[in-house]
C-alpha cells in the first residue's frame, strides 16, 4: 500500500467514532491528533521465500539494504527522536529530506516490480511454474539486463534518481533472484493490464514513449500470456465454463508436476493449460483477452499483429503515452509468438542458436 501513513491519518480523522464527537470535543481531539501522532510513509520489501514444506515460516536470506524506508521528512522533535533511534538497525532507512521516500519508491517499482513483471510471463509460458528456475531459460537474464540498461536506468536517471543507487538496487535485486524464493510464476501473473500501468507505463513515459526492443518484448509477453483459447468444452471441468472475465490460456510447454490451484479459482494444468482473470479495463470497450480471441491454432481468424496493437490499446494510458513504433515492435513479437514457442523471441533477441 503507497503513501500508508496518509491513507492511516484520513482513516482515523475520518471513523466514525471521530466524527460523532461533539464539536469542541472533535477539535480538541484533531488538534491532539495532528500534534502527537505521528503516521509516516514508509516502503516495506516483504518479499521472502519460505522453509520446505511450511508456507508460513520464511526462509533466512541476506537482509535486503532497504528492508523498511521510513519517511522523516516534516516529523515533530519526539518523532525525530524516536527516528534517531533506528539509525543504524540493520535494514532500516531513514528519510529526512522531502520527495527522497518517492524516489525509494520509483526504484522498487520500476526495477524490481517491472524485473519480476518481464519475467515471470515467459517463464509461465515456457512451463517453468516458479522463478526459481530462471536460470532454466537462455537468455532470460540478458533480456532483463537490457530492460535495465536500456530503458529502467535512463528513465529513473532523468528523474533525478541516483544512477549508482539504482545500478546496486538492481544488482541486489538479480542477486536476490537466483535464491530459492519459490514464487509461482502464475501467481505473480496476476493482474498483468494493472500491473503495465504502474511498473512498466511509468519508464514509457518519462522515455517519451520510447521503448527498446527488450520493452516491446516485455509488453508481447503478456499480451501471449493473455491470448485465450477460442474453444474450451472439452478441456477438464475447471478450465471449462468459466465465469466472465474468466479465460483459459495455454502455455507452450506442459507444467509437469507443478500443477494445481495458484490462486483461489485459477488453476495450472499438467498439461500447459491455466486460467485466468483479466477484467475490463477503466473506460475501454472490452477486456484485453477479447482483443486477442481467435489467434490461436491452426485455424487462426484474427490477424495476430492487428489484435495485438487492438489489446494494447485496452491497456488504460499505454495509447497515449507509448510511439507507434513501439506499439508495432510488440505487435510484431507476439505475431511471431503465436507461431513459435514465447522463449524462442528470447533466442532471437541474444542471438542464441
């Protein structure tokens, strides 16, 4: 949750406890509130694996550098106080100068939210159902390294974000990676259109809505993941008769024993079969799946090219923020992943036989 500090306050001043208070009693207690409660903003990385078996332990890892961002900026001399005496726990930053707890924010959001966003639809696609298992797939980790350099650093650089803060976020995070997390690439799959517009749709922008090839794949990836399949009565009772909003997909290699339920009423299939949720997006005139029925299969009735360009301006902002050109590039790339397996793009893009 951003800004949790903020959302807290206007929570507290306006319960409904609060505002049954009597007028002087209500002001008096406003006045208290505002004095000496302090609610600030803070950035929390909770993202942990878990110990073998148990879900709910974590696993020990390396401490991430920036565990808690705490914004000091504007607190009272107690609050301060109380701040200074955090300084140092491991973990555990303090912000003092206004607009710093953003700029923490912009580089959680934008390279490890948008890294994780990259990669975890290839993967599903390529049956590797945790991402633990990156390391599986050639040439995945130089497409990120690309997404990094080409687009992520020098968008965050023009915003006045340290470019060395942002380069050891980014090794931290790649390092973090290659630990055994065990997330589910399906699970993080979740709420793919949302999640363009808050990790990938803030770099579009500040790069004038330009993109790299790494980028236009990024954006092709999901756009494969998303495409439905047209016919579903003879798949098994779970991927059948599905809810609105509800789609089955398939992926371009089985799952293997790592099927089941990833989500409360979405599930993966042995077979490379999954379900999916993708609602209707603010103000557009269909959901993105709806765009992209009838690409797949022998018996395609679509135009891949122009359904993609169709379900990528479904995706709220992405029209107007994102160059034709890069809007094509991605069409282009999905166009070649309905035909040949997703991580083959990925092939093409390092130049691996």
């Amino acid at each position: 949750v951003s800004c949790v500090g903020d959302r807290l306050r206007v929570l507290v001043s306006d319960s409904a406890a609060v505002l049954a208070l009597p007028e002087s009693l209500g002001k008096q207690f406003a006045a208290w509130f505002r004095g000496y409660c302090f609610m600030p903003n803070t950035m929390v990385d909770r993202i942990t694996g878990q110990v073998e078996g148990d879900p709910t332990i974590p696993r020990c890892e390396p401490l991430p550098e920036k565990a808690l961002v705490i914004d000091g900026f504007g607190a009272s001399p107690e609050a301060s106080q109380l701040l200074d005496s955090l300084i140092g726990a491991p973990g555990v930053v303090i912000r003092r100068e206004k607009g710093q707890l953003g700029k923490d924010l912009a580089i959680k959001l934008r390279v490890a939210n948008a890294v994780h966003t990259a990669m975890v639809y290839v993967m599903a696609l390529s049956g590797l159902a945790v991402t633990a298992r990156l390391g599986e797939l050639p040439g995945l980790q130089e497409y990120l390294s690309a997404l990094f350099n080409d687009d992520i650093l020098p968008s965050l650089v023009r915003e006045g974000v340290s470019q060395d803060d942002t380069v050891r976020f980014n090794e931290e995070w790649m390092g973090r990676l290659k630990l055994p997390l065990d997330h589910s690439t399906f699970f993080v799959s979740q709420n793919a259109v949302v999640k363009v517009g808050e990790r990938l749709l803030p770099t579009i922008r500040s790069n004038k809505g330009e993109g790299s090839r790494a980028m236009a794949l990024a954006l092709a990836f999901i756009l494969r993941f998303l495409t439905p399949l047209e016919e579903t009565s003879a798949f098994p009772e779970e991927a059948s008769a599905l809810p609105e909003g509800t789609y089955a997909g398939r992926a371009d290699a089985p799952a293997g024993p790592e099927g089941g339920e990833y989500t409360p009423g979405l599930r993966l299939f042995p077979s490379g079969l999954y379900t999916f949720r993708s609602p209707t997006p603010p103000k557009a005139d269909g959901t993105v799946p709806e765009a992209l029925q009838g690409v797949l299969g022998d018996g395609a009735k679509a135009s891949a090219t122009e359904a993609a360009i169709k379900a990528l301006e479904r995706i709220p902002g992405l029209k107007e923020a994102a160059t034709p050109k890069l809007l094509h590039d991605a069409s282009v790339l999905y166009a070649e992943m309905v035909k040949a397996p997703a991580a083959k793009a990925l092939k093409t893009f390092t130049g691996t036989p």
